[in-house]
C-alpha cells in the first residue's frame, strides 16, 4: 500500500515481458502497477522496433 496515493501499488522489475503482463493483466480496480524504466534496456536508444512492438504488447494490458 502506497500511503501518499492510498491505493495499493505493484512494482514489475521489467517494462516488458511475461512479469509485467502477468501484473498488469491481475491488476483489480483501484490498484497501480509501476513498470521499470524503459531506459534501461539498449533497444530503446536504438528505436528498435521489436522492442516497441513488446512494450505496446504490456500497455494494451494497463489501458483496457
């Protein structure tokens, strides 16, 4: 539980992935899941596009 949002927050140590769709596919209402920077991974400088087409695979799951 987060106590300056006062909801319950999940922390993925990966912006992609099986971990972070597992997460965010389980999230319940009112619940927040914090993915890892995306910075970190060196296909994000390169403008790889697989690795676009993985992070928007994730974010489909936080945004329904």
């Amino acid at each position: 539980m987060n106590k300056e949002l006062d909801l319950s927050v999940k922390f993925a140590k990966d912006c992609i992935g099986i971990e972070a769709t597992q997460l965010a596919t389980s999230l319940n209402p009112g619940e927040v899941l914090l993915l890892e920077n995306l910075r970190f991974h060196k296909e994000e400088e390169k403008g790889d596009k697989d690795f676009c087409r993985k992070i928007i695979k994730t974010r489909r799951h936080l945004c329904q």
